[in-house]
C-alpha cells in the first residue's frame, strides 16, 4: 500500500480526480460551503483530466452504459420539471451525471484502480475514527441513540453516515482474505466497524451480513482450515466481543438486532404511502423530492423512491443500469463486487439518488477494465 501512494504522483489526472471524490466523501461540512466547493473541485478534476486524455476514449464499449444513464437522468428531469419538484440535492443530481458523461469513455489500470482502493479505505477509517469520536466522546452526543451525529461542524444522518463504513469494511476484508496488507487492513476494519456499531443502523448490519455470506461464496478456496479459521472467529464474536459491545453500546445493540414489524420506524407506511402515489402516477412518477413533498418524509427505499418518483420507465432503467453494472463489475473485479453490491442492500433502506457513494460507484465500475484491457506501465506493476 505504502509503495502505491508514494507513486500517486504517476497517475493520470481524471484519476486523481476521482481520488479526490473518493477521499472527499463525507466532508459535506456547510462551513463556508467547502464541502460542496471541494466536490465540485474534485469533479472539475474529472472533466479536465478527461479533456487531456482525449485520445484514449473508449466510447464504443461504453456506449451501453452512457445510454442507460442518460435515458434515465433525463426521465428523472422531466418527471421534475413536469411537476415542479426541487429536491435539495438537484445541483449534485445533475453535476454528478455531467461527470460521469465525461469520464465514462475512460479507463484507469489495474495499478490506479488499486491507489482509488487505498484512497477510500483510508479516507474512511479516518472519516470512521472521526465519527465514532463524535458518538462517544462529545458532550453534544453524549448517549446517542441513532440521532444525527456531528461531523465537520455539520450534522449528519447516521443511515447515510454509516454507508461508506460499510463499503470500507467489505474492502478491508477483502484483502485480508487475499492476504493484501493484512495488519493495516485488520486495523481499518475493526475502525469502520467500531463506526458502523455507534451509527446503529439496522440497514449497515443487514448489509454486513450479506457481505460477509459473498465473501464466503466468492472465496476462491473453502478450506477445512477456513472454515475452521471462521468458526473460530463467530465464537471469539459471541463469547467475548458481543459481551463487550452489550455493555459499553448496549442501547445501539438492541436497536441494531431488533427486525420485527413494530420497529420499521415508519418505513412500512411510508412504503405502502409510496405505491399509493406511483399507482397514480404510473408513468413519469411525481418527480424527484415529490415524495417529500407528498408524504413529508423520503421513502426510506431508494428503489421505491425510483418507482415512485421516476415512474415505471425510469424504474425498468434503473434496473437494467444496476443489473449491468454488477455483472459488469462481477466479471473484473471480486473486491469492488462485493462493495457494490453490500451498498445496493444498504439503500434499501434509504433514498441514495443524491447519494454521493452511488455516484462514485457508476463511475468507479465505468472506467475499471479487465487484465488485458490495462496499458500498465513496468513501473506501475508493484
């Protein structure tokens, strides 16, 4: 890991761009706007480094999935201008999509793809260690229970706070099972998870734990020595960490293993509120931020929320798009597999279309390449 970073310097720029996406996730601090002006800077990254590197395009190859995002952005637009909607996250929506447009006729080696998984694991423990800070050491969230937590001077929703954890621990583990930098992985790991736990959020555990079933089932090898070695580690988590975690978060235990019907938080409602709106207007939805509108909350189920909100055209692209992405990405890269598909578990449980993660992920599947497709140089081979 040490030896790729201290090579970043060899990267192309829309790279680095996205880099600094990746590394900028979870500053949306409202001081002076720098959470937004460092995203957008990032962006612009983006573009510039797309408009130098113009000559390597590959926009045959993408054309499939540059039609299906556009299809979709711009029946998501129309369903919003036909109903006057404006969602908060409209300018990100919008400056998200130009940059995908710009980047995904692009590619970046085996070699940048790893620095970009370095990047974010790294940012995130420390956005983890940040987090878990705020949850158990400052006064304003001295006995949090899932409230919005302080980060950067801003507060945040712990549902979303705790997605990226969630991305960084399933990278992690990852590498620790391909035996990649295991002693500063097995670190970043216990880091995200510590921040995932304080979060308290259901759909974060629900997640894990269908990550951890892929990682199994992905293995390239079950071993008896394996299994050995996962039993070993369900027993240390039952005798000896959940003791642990009862006593010091036991209030975030409880609510993290409650599942039954009588603790949706309201999401049943919202939902069956969701259908209702969607069977009226079937076609183009009620517009992006209709459902705020409508109900006074957000559906809590992004895949409701695109039913909903962009109609039955919109939600049959949405569809294909996720569906192509993960076969795409299931094919050429394991790791990235695994995040993807944890993140599409966790927002099932919250609104993600102004999600900053979901958009760095279609970029992130768009400009990885299979083995032979990389032009890596000999010194980027580490």
């Amino acid at each position: 890991m040490y030896k790729r970073l201290k090579s970043i310097h060899s990267v192309r720029l829309y790279t680095l761009g996205i880099g600094c996406l990746i590394a900028s996730l979870l500053y949306q601090t409202d001081i002076n706007h720098m959470g937004t002006k460092i995203a957008l800077g990032s962006m612009f990254l983006v573009v510039l480094g797309t408009i130098i590197n113009i000559n390597n395009s590959r926009c045959k190859k993408s054309a499939t999935f540059i039609s299906l995002v556009v299809l979709f952005v711009l029946t998501s637009l129309i369903s919003t201008l036909y109903n006057g909607t404006s969602p908060h996250y409209l300018n990100r929506y919008i400056a998200f999509f130009i940059t995908y447009v710009f980047i995904c006729n692009f590619k970046i080696s085996i070699y940048e793809n790893e620095i970009l998984k370095d990047i974010f694991s790294i940012a995130m423990s420390i956005y983890a260690v940040l987090t878990s800070y705020s949850y158990i050491y400052n006064p304003i969230t001295t006995n949090y229970i899932h409230s919005d937590v302080e980060l950067f001077g801003t507060l945040m929703d712990p549902n979303y706070i705790s997605i990226p954890f969630v991305a960084a621990a399933n990278l992690c583990t990852s590498r620790i099972i391909e035996k990649k930098d295991i002693i500063i992985n097995i670190v970043m790991l216990i880091i995200n998870l510590l921040a995932i736990l304080c979060a308290a959020s259901r759909g974060a555990v629900v997640a894990m734990i269908i990550s951890i079933v892929l990682h199994f089932c992905l293995s390239k090898k079950i071993s008896v020595s394996k299994i050995i070695f996962i039993g070993f580690i369900i027993l240390i988590i039952q005798y000896i960490f959940l003791p642990i975690v009862k006593v010091s978060f036991g209030e975030q235990f409880i609510r993290m293993s409650e599942f039954g019907i009588e603790d949706d938080s309201g999401r049943f409602e919202l939902w069956n509120k969701a259908i209702e709106l969607f069977i009226s207007f079937p076609i183009l939805g009620i517009g992006l931020g209709g459902m705020v509108d409508a109900a006074g909350h957000a559906a809590h189920n992004t895949y409701v929320q695109v039913l909903t909100e962009t109609g039955i055209f919109g939600f049959i692209l949405f569809t294909i798009l996720v569906y192509k992405m993960l076969k795409r990405v299931f094919v050429i890269d394991k790791q990235l597999f695994i995040m993807f598909a944890g993140y599409l578990v966790q927002i099932f449980f919250v609104d993600a279309l102004g999600d900053r993660l979901l958009w760095i992920m279609f970029i992130w599947i768009a400009v990885i390449t299979k083995n032979k497709e990389n032009l890596e140089t000999k010194e980027q081979r580490l």
